[in-house]
C-alpha cells in the first residue's frame, strides 16, 4: 500500500471538490501519511481467498409496483432553495 | 415533583394519579434545560412551542388509549430529520436547513405520543469522538464540564446524564452510541443493522449506520426500541424481521447464561480501572448464574484500519450530495461552477470531514482501490467471522466499552489517530453489524465507565437481559452528576 503524498492530497481534493490552500495541503497530507501509514496494518493479512463484505445481512433488490406515486409538494421542495424564481432553482452566473 | 430521576413508568404513573400532566411535564423539562443547558451545551434547537402545543392536545387523550411512552418528552440527535425544525447534522453546510418531512423514527415517535423537545449536538456528520467537531459549540461531560461527553452522540448522551431530558436517539456508526453512554454514565444501544430504519438519518457510512435509543435505565431503554424497530418501505436495508417486546425479555433471570470475555478487550492501551471494572462485573453476573470464559476475537486489531476505509469510503460518496445548489450553505466567492462547488464545499465542511473525504475519495482511486476499499471490506468478513464463530459457543460477548474515561476538552483533537483510538472497542460490533449496548459499571476519577454487552444478530432481548440482571445488582446508574446540584428537578 502507498501512503498520501502532499501531491496526491492537492489531486484528491479536487476530485472530491474541495479548495485546499497549499498549507493546508501540507497539513492534511502529514495527517493523511501517518493514518495511511496505520492501515499498512491490513497488508499483513492474507485475504486471497476471502470474499468482501459490502453488507452484514443477506441484501434481496426490493422493487415496489410500477404505479406512480405522488412526488413532494414543489412549494415544498423550493423551501430549502436559497434563490429561486417561477419554480426553478437560481445559481450565480457560472459561464464565462 | 422532580422529574429528572423518574423512569418511564413512574413519569407514566404521575400522569395516570393526576400528580402532573403532560404540559407540565413538558414545561418541567424546559425549565430543566434552561437550568442546566447553559453549562452542558447538548442542545442545538428547541421546539418549546411545538412541543407545548402538542403537549396540550395529548393531554386530551384518554388515559385508556395511551401507550408507556404517551406524553414523554425525548431529544433528537440532529442527523435525523424533523419536519419543522431545524436539522443541521453540527455542520455548517446545512446551516438553517429545514427539513420537509420526517425520518421514520421522528414519525414512529409521534405515533408513540412522545413530545420532541429539540436536537442535539453532535460530531459534524457524526464524524468523532468527543462533539469537538460540532461547527456550533462543544457539549460538556455533565460529570466534569472540562471534559468532552463523547461522540458522535454526545449531545444525546449529556442531556440524558445532566436530566434534561429521559429519552434521547442516536446513532452509531462506529461506536457514536455507546461510546458517549459510557462516558456519561447512561445506557445507549446500538441495535442490531438494519433493525430500525435509516430513512431520514443524514447518511455518514451507510453499511454501518444504525439509530439507537439513549436512556437512564435498561428497562426504559427496551421500551424506546420497541417504539422505533421494524421494517420500513423506505429504507430496503431494513430487515424484515419479527419485532419482539423488548420489555417482555428483561426477565431478572440469567441462570445459564454463557459469556465470552475476548482478550483483546483486555490489551495494553485498555486502561487498568476499566479492565477492573469489567472483571468486577463478571463477578457479578457469576452471581446471578452466568459463567464466563476468555475467548479471542483474533482479528480485532485489525478493525479500525479496516473501520476508516469503510466508513470513510462510503462517507466520501454520500457526502457528494452537499453542492449548495438545491438546500443548505451557498458560497458567495464563485467565478464559475467548478469553484462554486469547491468553495461551498471548502467553507461548509470543518476538517474532520474534509479528511474523511480525501481518505475515502483516495480509497476508492482507482489504482488503490483494490489495496485499500477491497481489502478492507475482505477484512471485513473476517472480523465478522470471529463474531459469527464466538456465537456458537456464548450467548454474549463482554468487554469494556472505552479504553479510558472522558477525557479533556482539547487533549486530542489534533491528533486523528489518537482520537480514533477511543473507538477501538466499538467499532468491530459496526463491522459484524450485531447489537451491543453499554451500560454504567464504574467510576474513575469521579468519570463513568461502561460495560460494552454484545450480542448475536436480531438477539436486543438477551443484551437487554443481561444488562438489567446487571443493572438491578448494582448502583451505579442512580449516581447523579455534578450539574444535578442546585439545579431544578
């Protein structure tokens, strides 16, 4: 396992969208190298033959009839929108 | 008429006498929290008015159609969403979020006649330890305030201590339920996965989440559960499976009982008073008819590596869902999309978050993925593993729930690891997904420890019954705190 260089931080954050200043990115990748450092631990174990766990219990796909179900109340959902107008989400101009 | 010492049953038995009534009990509570909250810092938001309004209405209800819980207050952890009041998580980016609807335990509340009093603080996204990593203030250990109640529930946990209110929920993703219950001397569960739905609790590490009741006593402790389990549509990793009466297996017996006592519970970080405390109550439980054998749980050591991949991993894909387009924090410095998501992002989450996100966001890379997401779900199974193996022999498995009791406001907050390592002793019951609850077993330095009962999946009763045979043997869950002093019962 490789552990979180100051590089691999800055190009992490971005994909996970998140601005970062430069001292920051020296902060978090120190952090970041000692826990990924600690989970070196798990090389240790030989997992060739075991199968992952994604959930504890037996999971079956659960699908409901295909009838359509009144959705939310538009005034509603508009309730959390910090700018909106006839009924559609406004954001800041984002075109250059 | 003090009610902050009262069990369910005895709040039940004031109203039925007519010694109090529900708004009063109500008033009762607020007047407690304006008392008290000043100092402990557990609640986020109060709905007074809500909650007197609907007080009054219950009031009207015939005492014949009125279940054990009618007319209780309880307090909400704030990652669980309530229609009407506002819902923050402790983060800043959902700051002034008001949710339109209800989690489906909100809504399992109300068809039980509880009152909701408020939210409480916690770990932003319940992201932590010690509730140091709320944006909006740190809850203090109602049993020394320079202390941190735990977390992520630790809100949930210090307004149960401190009496402002009986009931409370949490949650617990990797301890968050019961590591705040120990350190402040209550009773917290987290049930078995999938036992109560998760429609509505604000998603950190999906496969590990699971609401769960906080309370002073065992017995109240079983009755909140029943009110809150069952299969529910809206969420499909519900189980859907029988819900016992809790209540009905806390029965006082224990004679046969078999016990596991994993050794790695009892490893060098694991303070000497809390390894005394268990073996104290063992002893007790010997008593009462119970034996008890060491066994091992091999790959413990192994789990919190695994736990932080996990959690992180699936915290960096649900937390992708915060862009400040449709809910929540916005930010005003933007020049183009791009830099309107990074800087709504940047400014919405604290740091606790922002590493989660990286971490799972690099586990999930391809290139590492398999080294580190895979393997870590591989390692998984095998935690699971040494559950499923131990079950075939012992009832319960029982350990400390914390290595240590509280500790200082500041101590650890600077260092991840050393903070992540409060959680030793929880998180292989997140990964196993089976039920474990702590309850009060000591004192250290005048600071509660807890004793961590675990269970077989789907099996609360047996955990229930040992814990109240425990309970019941001993005194130390009638202690109060320092902030009980002077303040209105």
């Amino acid at each position: 396992m490789a552990k979180m260089t100051k590089e691999e931080v800055i190009e992490v954050a971005h994909l996970a969208r998140l601005a970062i200043t430069d001292e920051e990115a020296t902060h978090f990748a120190d952090q970041l190298e000692a826990i990924t450092n600690a989970m070196e631990l798990l090389s240790e174990l030989d997992t060739e033959n075991v199968e992952p766990t994604t959930h504890v219990l037996p999971m079956v796909n659960v699908l409901r009839e295909d009838k359509a179900e009144a959705g939310l109340d538009r005034e509603l959902v508009l309730k959390n929108v910090k700018e909106h107008e006839a009924g559609q989400i406004k954001v800041p101009t984002i075109l250059d | 008429m003090g009610l902050a010492d009262k069990t369910a049953a005895e709040l039940q038995e004031m109203i039925h006498t007519k010694e109090t009534t529900i708004v009063e009990m109500a008033e009762k509570a607020f007047d407690r929290i304006a008392a008290v909250d000043s100092k402990v810092d557990a609640f986020l938001a109060l709905d007074k008015e809500g909650a007197l309004k609907k007080a009054a209405q219950l009031d009207d209800t015939p005492m014949n159609k009125r279940g054990p819980l009618f007319g209780l207050p309880i307090g909400v952890k704030d990652n669980i969403v309530t229609e009407g009041i506002e819902t923050t998580a402790s983060s800043r980016i959902l700051e002034g979020f008001n949710p339109i609807y209800n989690a489906t335990v909100v809504e399992k509340l109300n068809a039980a006649g509880m009152v909701i009093v408020g939210k409480l603080n916690m770990d932003e996204f319940a992201m932590g330890s010690s509730n140091e990593n709320s944006y909006y203030k740190n809850t203090k250990n109602p049993w020394n305030l320079e202390t941190v109640p735990g977390g992520s529930s630790g809100g949930s946990a210090a307004a149960v201590a401190a009496g402002e209110v009986p009931f409370t929920l949490g949650s617990d993703t990797g301890g968050s339920i019961r590591q705040p219950a120990a350190f402040c001397g209550v009773v917290g569960m987290k049930p078995t996965y999938g036992r109560v739905s998760r429609f509505g609790l604000i998603a950190y590490a999906s496969s590990l989440d699971q609401i769960g009741p906080l309370t002073r006593t065992v017995k109240d402790n079983a009755l909140l559960l029943n009110a809150i389990a069952g299969h529910d549509d809206k969420d499909s990793t519900s189980a859907n499976v029988e819900v016992p009466d809790f209540t009905a297996a806390v029965t006082g017996d224990i004679n046969g009982l078999r016990i596991g006592v994993p050794k790695e519970y009892f490893a060098d970080g694991v303070g000497e008073a809390a390894k005394q405390a268990v073996r104290d109550a063992l002893k007790v439980l010997e008593e009462k008819g119970a034996t008890w054998e060491e066994i091992s749980l091999p790959h413990s050591k192994y789990a919190l590596a695994t736990y932080y991949l996990i959690a992180s991993s699936e915290a960096s894909s649900n937390l992708s869902r915060f862009d400040g387009i449709r809910y929540g924090y916005r930010t005003e410095k933007a020049g183009n999309l791009l830099e309107f998501y990074m800087n709504t992002r940047s400014e919405g989450f604290g740091d606790e978050v922002k590493r989660r996100i990286m971490l799972g966001t690099y586990a999930l890379s391809s290139g590492y993925y398999d080294a580190y997401y895979k393997k870590a779900q591989k390692v998984r199974t095998l935690i699971k593993q040494d559950f499923d193996k131990a079950f075939e022999k012992y009832d319960v498995i029982i350990g400390p729930t914390t290595p240590t009791p509280a500790f200082k406001i500041g101590e650890k907050i600077d260092d991840p690891l050393t903070m992540y390592a409060n959680d030793i002793l929880t998180i292989p019951v997140n990964l196993a997904g089976v039920p474990a609850i702590s309850i009060p077993c000591g004192f250290e330095n005048g600071l509660p420890l807890g004793l961590q009962i675990i269970g077989k999946y789907f099996d609360e009763e047996t955990v229930y019954r040992v814990a109240d045979v425990f309970e019941q043997a001993t005194d130390f869950h009638k202690k109060t705190p320092q902030v009980w002093e002077g303040a209105a019962q």
